[in-house]
C-alpha cells in the first residue's frame, strides 16, 4: 500500500470539538471532540473511503488544496 496524503479543514462546531471535511473526498467528512480526536477520525474516514474507492476500481482523486482568504466588510 502507498502512502496518501490529502487536505482537510477543521472548523470548530457550535457546540465544541470539531468539524473535519476532506475537499478531495467529500464522503470522508466526520468530527470530534478534542482537535487530536478530529484528526484521529478523519484518519480513519479517509482509510475507509480509499479502501471503499479502491474495492470498486475507482481511480483516487488528487488531493486538493483549497485557498482560504479573509475578507472585510464594512458595516
């Protein structure tokens, strides 16, 4: 097996812990408690989904590196 290395976004939930969303593979969002839980889940999730992809002779998609920016707006 290769190694796979893809993006993820963490994004803290309203009610705490985490929001994890994978922009390569959006089937592989999930979350946590804690931001090593986070990580830890999104690891699993992605296994599962390249191992899912992968059983159907799907090709992986390359990973994708979304740009963040911030904008102000007056009010």
């Amino acid at each position: 097996m290769t190694n796979s290395t893809y993006t993820i976004i963490l994004e803290p939930a309203e009610e705490g812990g985490f929001i994890v969303t994978v922009p390569a593979l959006p089937e592989a969002g999930t979350q946590g408690e804690t931001r090593g839980e986070a990580l830890a889940n999104a690891r699993e999730a992605i296994a599962l989904v390249i191992e899912d992809r992968l059983s159907r002779g799907e090709v992986l998609p390359a990973d994708i590196k979304p740009e963040v920016e911030r904008v102000t707006i007056a009010s």
